[in-house]
C-alpha cells in the first residue's frame, strides 16, 4: 500500500528545507527581532537627539532629565516588560490544563501596555502570545477579530475579547 502526502504537504515541506538551506529562516528571526525592538530603539534614539540638544544649550540637568525620562519610556516599549511569551499552541495546551487566559499581544501596542500595567503582579498569571513572534498566534487573533491584528486579544475559555478592561481580566483569572 503506497502513502500518498498531499501536495500543500509535500510543498510546504520543501519549501522550509530551501528556506533552511539558503539561511533565510535566520534572516526571518532578525527581522522579528528586530520589528520587536524597533519602537523602544526609536523612542530612546529621540531620548538621545533632545538630550543632545539640551547639551549644546548647555542645560546638563535638563539632558540628563529628559535622557531618564526617553530611557523609562523606552524600557516600558520594550519586550522585557511583558511576561516571557509562548507559542500560541504552548498557551492553548497550557490553558486547557489551568484555566488561565491567554493574551495575544505586541511589542509597542499603547493598548498592551496599558493592560499589563494595570494587571501588575496578576499579569504573570496569564499566558503571553507576541503575535509578531508567532505566526500561529498572529492568525489566531485574525481568526478571532475578522482579519486585523487587533491586540490585546484575550482569550478566556475559548471566548475572544479584543481590548478588554483591565478590571475584567483581573477578575477572570483563577
């Protein structure tokens, strides 16, 4: 009895062993590495030009002012603010067995920060999907709001809410 694999299968299956031979896999990783970090190098790189001039108006304090300020922004920009994240299948395996949401988010989104912030100590009970690392997670919230990645995205018993309250979230964890 012969297997027979389907095309989109066996079509897949090469493609990523070109994709792996010609090194543009790795190419894909710095991108995403690099579109997750562009807000906060942005912000700190204005952090650095409005210190600059501060300096050349010989205002030190007011430099080194704004370089903190530009500094804490970017901090909160960046994805080391964010629980560590997981793969969008990792978070639906692991809500399944604790009962706890999942949160579709991405590095920059104002919405995303703002829910996390509010969530304080309570956001390391979620489980954290950054679409822009996960294709799987990005179709999933495609999937749950009609094509746009609208983020934040959370998922509570298999139920999506797009940009919930803060207050809600809380009060839907186990």
């Amino acid at each position: 009895m012969r297997t027979v694999i389907p095309y989109s299968v066996r079509h897949s299956v090469r493609n990523r062993a070109r994709r792996a031979a010609s090194g543009q896999d790795a190419c894909a990783s710095v991108t995403a590495m690099m579109r997750r970090w562009m807000p906060p190098i942005l912000f700190l790189a204005a952090g650095l030009a409005a210190a600059a001039r501060q300096v050349s108006q010989q205002a030190p304090v007011a430099a080194v002012t704004l370089l903190l300020i530009f500094l804490a922004g970017a901090a909160l920009l960046s994805p080391l603010v964010f629980p560590r994240s997981v793969s969008a299948a990792e978070a639906r395996r692991r809500s399944e067995a604790d009962g706890r949401p999942i949160v579709y988010w991405r590095p920059g989104c104002r919405y995303c920060m703002r829910l996390r912030l509010r969530l304080g100590r309570h956001a390391h009970r979620m489980h954290w999907v950054d679409i822009w690392r996960d294709p799987e997670g990005a179709a999933a919230v495609r999937a749950a709001t009609g094509g746009d990645e609208t983020v934040p995205t959370v998922v509570v018993a298999d139920r999506p809410h797009v940009n919930p309250d803060p207050r809600w979230v809380r009060a839907q964890l186990p």
